[in-house]
C-alpha cells in the first residue's frame, strides 16, 4: 500500500509579513547571527528561541579547528534554554544564517542532527515548536518538528 505525508508551512517574502511575535524572535536571530564563531566555514548561523513565560534567548554556530567538536546554532540554544529553564518549554525557534556578508536568501535548513535536537526538546516538553526559517527572499514557518523530520527517531523507539 502506498502512503502519503502532507506537510503544511507558511512562506513569506518578507520581515514585515509576520505578525510582530515572530518578527521579534527573527530579528533576534539576526542579532544572533552576527556574534557567531565561524572562522572555518564562514557561515554564520543565529538562532532565538521565545519561552513559553516570553524570554527570549540567542545562540549561535561555535566552530572547532577540531571540526566535529563545534556546535550548531540551534543546539547551542536549546542546550541552554534546557539547561536554565528546564520547566519552561520553548514555544518558537528562529534561524538566520549569514555568508559572503549577507544573510542567505534562502531559508536556513537545519540539519539533521539539529532536527534531531528539535524533536527531543518537542518530546520532553510534551509541545510544538513553531519553527521559523529565515532568509532574505523567503521565510518558511513549520508548525512543529514533523514537517521537517517525519519518521523520527524518539523514546518510543526505544520500546518500553
Ligand atoms: N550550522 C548551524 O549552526 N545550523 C544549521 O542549521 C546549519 C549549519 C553551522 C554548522 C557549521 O558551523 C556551519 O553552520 C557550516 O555548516
């Protein structure tokens, strides 16, 4: 039997398209972006997440001469938000990313490990995540992590 999985998001052109919230944390990551430590790839990444009790906190891509040992944006937030506010769940994450100058006209896609990342913190707050993915031509807007990780891997692959 063949199967199908829709997958629902919003895309926007432009910063003043979104409702003043997201436009917020967006421009956080931006922010964000700017103080990333990125010297081997150059690609700096900015992510901002909004808590549930509305704090705002920033992280960003911290690169290693021993490439493996950096972190990516969006860990290096959600580690933190989980590490001070561990009863406060995340409501919205956004990603911006800048290169040559200039953030990508693309929106920033998370990498597997990050989504990975995402989807724990998802689990163990027991809530969606609006995921918001920046780029200077186009911004995409996920309602949760299964638009971008169907199938994922969480405890209960773990079995009982
Ligand atoms: N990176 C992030 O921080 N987040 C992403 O979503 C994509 C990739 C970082 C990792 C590395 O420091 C650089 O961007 C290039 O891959």
């Amino acid at each position: 039997m063949k199967n199908k999985i829709e997958i629902y998001f919003d895309e926007f052109r432009d910063l003043s398209e979104l409702n003043e919230n997201d436009r917020e944390v967006v421009k956080a990551s931006m922010a964000a972006a700017e103080n990333a430590y990125a010297p081997y790839s150059g690609f700096r990444v900015g992510a901002c997440v909004r808590l549930g009790n509305e704090q705002l906190l920033k992280g960003n891509n911290r690169e290693n001469a021993a490439f493996p040992s950096g972190s990516c944006a969006e860990q290096t937030v959600i580690t933190y938000a989980g590490a001070n506010y561990p009863d406060i769940p995340i409501r919205t994450l956004a990603i911006s990313a800048i290169t040559n100058n200039e953030f990508t006209p693309e929106p920033v896609s998370p990498c597997g490990n990050c989504r990975q990342i995402i989807a724990e913190e998802e689990e163990r707050s027991g809530e969606k995540i609006r995921i918001i993915l920046y780029g200077n031509k186009k911004i995409r807007v996920i309602d949760g992590i299964s638009g971008l990780l169907p199938f994922k891997f969480n405890k209960k692959s773990l079995g009982d």
